[in-house]
C-alpha cells in the first residue's frame, strides 16, 4: 500500500516493490498514481504466491479508509480484516 501525495492510499502487488514504486514516481505505474503521485510505502507485507496476494489485496480494496490507515499505522492484519469484511 503506497500513500500518495494527495493522502489517499493505493494497494496493489508486485515482486518488485523498489521497481514498482520507482514506476509510481516516474508515472510509469499505474494511472492513479501517475495523476496524483509521488507516491512513499505506507504498509507492505508478504504473501506465499501471487493467488494469495491478489486475495489479500481484493480484501483490502475493500475496507474502508479508517481500516485502511489503521493497517498503515501498524495494526495487526488479521484482526482488521476480519473485523471489517463479513
């Protein structure tokens, strides 16, 4: 999860976080953030493969802001996950 220069959050996967965030700033990433980068990580964590990182972030995408800054800020994943998606 990136945090652009206007505040918002954008979640997204990627193998190659430097690489991917380089492409966020050099508006090469994608088209949200090239309007409205730069773009500085604001939370990351790890999955076991691509099927698992798309879940997690479909998951994401779909909480509501103050969950979402919640994560960013260091809250535990699991317990914000489930206390926001049904």
């Amino acid at each position: 999860m990136v945090r652009c220069a206007n505040g918002a959050l954008y979640t997204g996967i990627t193998n190659d976080l430097k690489g991917r965030i380089a492409a966020h700033n050099s508006g090469r990433g994608a088209r949200y953030t090239a309007a409205f980068g730069p773009v500085e990580l604001a939370w990351k964590t790890r999955r076991k493969d691509r099927s698992a990182a798309s879940k997690l972030e479909a998951a994401i995408k779909k909480l509501a802001r103050p969950a979402k800054e919640a994560l960013a800020a260091g809250g535990p994943l699991k317990s914000i996950i489930k206390s926001c998606i049904k």
